[in-house]
C-alpha cells in the first residue's frame, strides 16, 4: 500500500501541471458557479496539488496533515463548491493518468477514490453542526460578551497585556501569546506572555512560517513540523491554536492559546467564536488612545506595589531594603507574597506577570 501512495504523490508531482490544466477547463466549463466561486477553487486546486508534493517526503498522505489542509481551507469551502471541488479533484485525474497510460493505473484511480472519500468524512465531520452545538453556542457567545466588555473597560496598546491576560481566562487557557506582525518587513516577533525572555525570541519572516502566511484561524492537535521545532521545546507546546488579529484588511499580529503541553480538541464552532475575538481584538487596536489605562484588579498594599515596581527596575533585596527602610528578611517576604499573588515562580516572572497585568510599564 505505501509503495502504491509513493507512487501517486510521485504521479501528482510530474503532472501536476497536466493536472491543474485539466481542473481548470473542466471549473470553466461548470456553470453551477459565479466568478468568485470560480476563483476561490482555482485557488484551492493549486493549494491541494502543492499539499500532494509536501506529502512526496514522508512517501505518504498523513491523515493528520490531510486534515489540517482541509480545516485551513474549510471557510473557502462551502458545501456545493465541496461537491464541485471533489468531483473536478475526480475527473481530471481519471483524464490525465487515462491519457498517460500508466502501469499502476487501476491501483492508483482506487487509491485517488479512496482519498476523495477521506476528504468527505473530513470535511463533513470538521463543519457537522450536531444538536448540543447549540448549547456550546450559548455558552462560546457568553464568553464573547465577556471579552467585549473587558474591551470596552479598556484604553488602547497599554492594556493589551492585561487583554491578553483576559484572554486566557475567559476562554479556558493556560497560556496566551501575542505575536505582533511588522507590515514593513514582514517579519512577525512575539510581544506579550508569561515567561516574556523566551516570548521575545519568538521572530522571523512571515514566508517561512506556515501558519503565519496564513493569516486566518487555525487549530493543530499536533504542532509538529508547522511549528519550529525549537519553539516546541521551550514552551512544551502540544496542540496550538493561531488566531489572526485583524481588523479592515489591516494585520496587527496573532494571539496563540495552548493548554501549557496538554493536548486538547477544538471544534469549527470554537475556532469560529475566537476569530470573531480575534477581529474585535484588532477593531480594538484600531482606535486612538484616550486617557491612561487601567489597571488589573489585584489587591496589592502600598509596599508590594512599591516592592514590585522597584523589581521591574532590577533592584536587589538589600538595596530596596535600604530604600524602604526595611530589614532583607522583611524585602524577601514581600517578594514571597508577590509570588503567590502573581502565580509567579521567580522574581523574573514576577515582573512579566506584572507587566502583562498592567500593573508595572
């Protein structure tokens, strides 16, 4: 069986211009479809002959990375352009390995109808609607409320660390990244999150990053090998979620969500209700400062703010003792309580933490 999935990736890569020419002129005789439906599966014909040659390496079609293709392109997808997609992805093979009379020919037309079949079960089960969605709905549009009036308490970039913070909380993670994206250069370069040293390693050029060049909502049970290997390893990351923020065609960045190495599902209606997050977030971004920002609500006396703000400033135990006129074992106690109220596990990440609450510039 692998031999035979060898050799149709390989058939696919050496005529997949005989391919793309084949789906085009059948799309072009279809008169089911308008101009921009028309457009949409030429995209979508290319993107899936370029998946078939990423396959070529592994010698195989990856269930896994099938399925990642398919939710990428699932908004581009409806299900009567589906159905004319899957039967133009039928014909022009059976056109062109007909024409080529290959050796394989029998074994290859059974292997293409069983991916076709792979892509309807895929597809179907990622866009199915089933009847507790309804109730998942209520409970994803409460969240969505939630998040809008953090939006409304809040003033421009200063409070985007504490937005980041709510984030997480409102929609059930346990770490949430923004990853800010320079037009200019094209490059994108992480911003905001706990453990903020590594966060701020996080950059390069949109073009070698996948789920960057994208620029829509994207779930991976797996991020492995869409996501930089070294990034796995220092966040522990397991399965991830990109979401654009984005707002008038204008991109700000993305927020990653992930559950701290746990992996996890997410359904088309979740991604759905985060995109939507995700597009306020930038309505948000868009407008003008006014005024200062607010603070995150956490109790913090007189000398645990003044504790922390001399922290951020890089100060020692014995010199904010000096200043505060107060004993190091006292100073060290103070920055105890920090670290629980914080849900800090060093003075590093008591700054961070701060810093994303907004309570520290």
């Amino acid at each position: 069986m692998k031999r035979i999935e060898f050799q149709y990736l390989l058939f696919n890569k050496i005529y997949r211009d005989e391919l793309m020419k084949n789906a085009l002129v059948l799309l072009e005789k279809n008169n089911e479809l308008d101009k921009n439906q028309k457009q949409q599966l030429r995209h979508i014909m290319s993107a899936f002959i370029l998946f078939l040659m990423t396959q070529l390496k592994s010698t195989r079609i990856e269930e896994e990375a099938l399925s990642h293709w398919i939710q990428m392109h699932s908004n581009d997808l409806s299900v009567s352009t589906s159905h004319v997609f899957l039967k133009i992805f039928q014909e022009s093979f059976q056109n062109v390995i007909t024409q080529q009379n290959h050796p394989y020919k029998d074994e290859l037309v059974s292997l293409h109808q069983e991916l076709r079949n792979k892509i309807i079960t895929s597809y179907l089960k990622w866009i199915e609607n089933p009847p507790k969605a309804m109730e998942e709905k209520k409970k994803y549009m409460l969240q969505l409320d939630s998040f809008n009036e953090s939006l409304i308490q809040c003033n421009g970039i200063d409070d985007l660390p504490y937005l980041i913070t709510r984030v997480e909380e409102i929609f059930g993670f346990k770490r949430c990244v923004f990853i800010s994206y320079n037009p200019w250069l094209k490059e994108f370069s992480g911003v905001i999150g706990e453990e903020l040293e590594k966060v701020q390693l996080l950059r390069g050029k949109i073009e070698t990053e996948p789920v960057f060049s994208l620029k829509r909502p994207l779930f991976l049970k797996k991020p492995d090998p869409y996501v930089q290997q070294v990034a796995i390893e220092w966040f522990n990351l397991s399965s991830i979620i990109f979401i654009p923020i984005i707002h008038e065609q204008q991109l700000y960045g993305w927020v990653t969500l992930d559950q701290r190495g746990e992996s996890f599902e997410c359904t088309k209606l979740f991604l759905d209700i985060l995109e939507i997050a995700g597009k306020r977030l930038g309505m948000y971004l868009s407008r003008k400062q006014l005024g200062k920002g607010i603070k995150y609500p956490l109790e913090l006396s007189d000398k645990e703010l003044a504790i922390l703000h001399l922290l951020s400033e890089g100060y020692r135990n014995k010199e904010m003792a000096e200043l505060l006129f107060l004993s190091e074992y006292t100073v060290r106690d103070y920055i105890q309580t920090l670290m629980t109220k914080l849900r800090a596990k060093n003075r590093t990440q008591i700054i961070s933490m701060a810093f994303r609450m907004g309570l520290v510039d």
